[in-house]
C-alpha cells in the first residue's frame, strides 16, 4: 500500500460517494443500462434484478501507467457484490482515467465496501498494491459520481514500478531496463556472462559475485577475449566474439613478397601484433 493517495470529487463535494441529484429519468435509464457521463469500460452489478441508483466511479493513476486495475464492491452484511477488471488501452498515454459504474438498487441497503487493486502488466499476477475503502450509498434516483486518484512511480513510463515503492523495475530512469535483470556466470571477471549458459543464475537488481547481466561472451576463461576488444593480436582467435578470427590482420589473403612473388599473409609467430606475408 506505497504511494496510493486515494481522494473521490464529485461535481464540487469531496468524498468517496458523494451523491448528485438525477435529473431527468432518462439520465438514470441510461445509467442503468451500463452508460455514464462517459463511455464505460466495467461494470459492477451489485444487484442483478434491479437498478434504481448507483456509482459512477473514475479511477485516475497519478504518476504511472497500470496495465489493469481492478475494483470490487460488497456489502458488509454479504447481500450484494460484484467485481471488474479495466484493462489498460495500449492507444493511451500514461495517467489516463479508468472508468466503470456500479448498479445498485433499495434491496442493497447495507454498507458498502469497495477495493482497488492496481497492477503492472496484467490481472493475472498479484497486484502490485491495493487500497479498500467504505462507500457512502447513494439514495434511491441518485448517481454518485466518485474520482479515485492512485498514485505510484513509474518515472519511465515503461509499465514497471520502481523498486524503491516496492516494485521491480530496477532502474526506473530506464525505459529499456524493465524488470529485474538475469544475471549470467562470468568467471573471468571481464564483464561478459559465458554464451554457454541460457539460463541465468539469478534475476535481481544487482548480481551476485562473478556474473554479468549478459551472456555474450565466447571464452569466459580469458578475460582479453569479449565482444567490443579490439584484434590487436595475431593468435588464430576470435578476440571480440564476432564469429571472425584476426580480421585485423587479413589472415590468409594475398601478400606481395620483397622477391616479387605472391604470398599469403599469416600471423608471426614471434611478435603476435603483426603478420607476415609467406611464400605459398
């Protein structure tokens, strides 16, 4: 429960559940239908014979993009409840409004409970905080229009919350770093995880001794050969992990010798830093 501010503001009154009176039977009639002052994506049906009132709940994110939040209402005494799930539109910016409306009726009359449950990708996970509260009952004819504000960090805006509010996304002033990160052996301590192992040894935000938050490296035993060094060696290996063997140096290609021959370049066995051009 980090970070949640929880408000509701409803045509100039504050609190969950204020009411504003109908004023037309056609207003409420639509209502009833599942419509409100806005299109809606839940709807809640507290009472499945009969709407005569209700709630139009707004939930508005402050400060990150949920993949989908969920809200529920019941009553205290069990005679009513209902739930929705508001999935996040992937067309919309970050902080855009969940709406959904709950149909009540007179045969629900005890005290109402409502929860949220707000999650980063998707409802099928736990939730990554929640926040239940009473709801006043509207009375019979009247629509309450309630604006919930729940506010967590996602500074990045890449669907991950930060782990200092308790999620997982390790660095969150980084879009492309979204969860925890896999961590791979890195027994040379270059920097590079073996490309032998696919399977990391953890996921966390910071690795345990000797391993790399890759594994791109073609000899984790010899911590002079990894992707980016440079080939200033002649030795028949691949010093950089790019599937070349001393490109640097034209291994194998024609040579032109002092005698006016052709020859073939191959690496000097006693000063790896260059090669030498030899007859064929």
């Amino acid at each position: 429960m980090k970070n949640w501010l929880v408000a509701a503001v409803a045509s100039g009154c504050l609190g969950i559940g204020c009411s504003v009176p109908e004023t037309t039977p056609f207003t409420l009639e639509r209502f009833c239908q599942g419509g409100g002052s806005q299109t809606m994506e839940g709807l809640l049906r507290v009472d499945p014979s009969a709407c005569d009132r209700g709630l139009e709940l707004i939930v508005q994110p402050k400060g990150f993009n949920p993949g989908c939040i969920r809200v529920a209402l019941w009553t205290k005494d069990g005679s009513g409840a209902a739930s929705t799930v508001l999935l996040r539109d992937p067309q919309t910016s970050g902080g855009a409004e969940f709406h959904a409306v709950a149909l009540l009726s007179d045969a629900v009359r005890a005290e109402l409970r409502l929860e949220v449950d707000a999650f980063a990708q998707d409802c099928d996970t736990a939730p990554f905080t929640s926040q239940a509260f009473i709801v006043a009952q509207p009375e019979k004819g009247q629509i309450a229009q309630s604006l919930i504000e729940l506010s967590a960090l996602d500074a990045d805006g890449d669907g991950f919350f930060s782990k200092e509010t308790g999620g997982t996304d390790c660095d969150d002033s980084n879009f492309s770093i979204k969860d925890k990160i896999a961590w791979y052996p890195d027994m040379d301590g270059d920097g590079y995880g073996s490309n032998s192992n696919t399977v990391p040894v953890a996921r966390a935000c910071s690795g345990p001794r000797q391993t790399a938050n890759n594994n791109k490296d073609c000899n984790d035993n010899e911590p002079l050969v990894r992707p980016g060094q440079a080939e200033v060696r002649c030795d028949g290996r691949d010093d950089n992990c790019d599937d070349r063997v001393d490109e640097a140096f034209n291994v194998g290609t024609f040579c032109w010798l002092p005698q006016g021959e052709w020859g073939v370049s191959v690496c000097d066995p006693v000063n790896p830093a260059r090669a030498l051009c030899t007859s064929r």
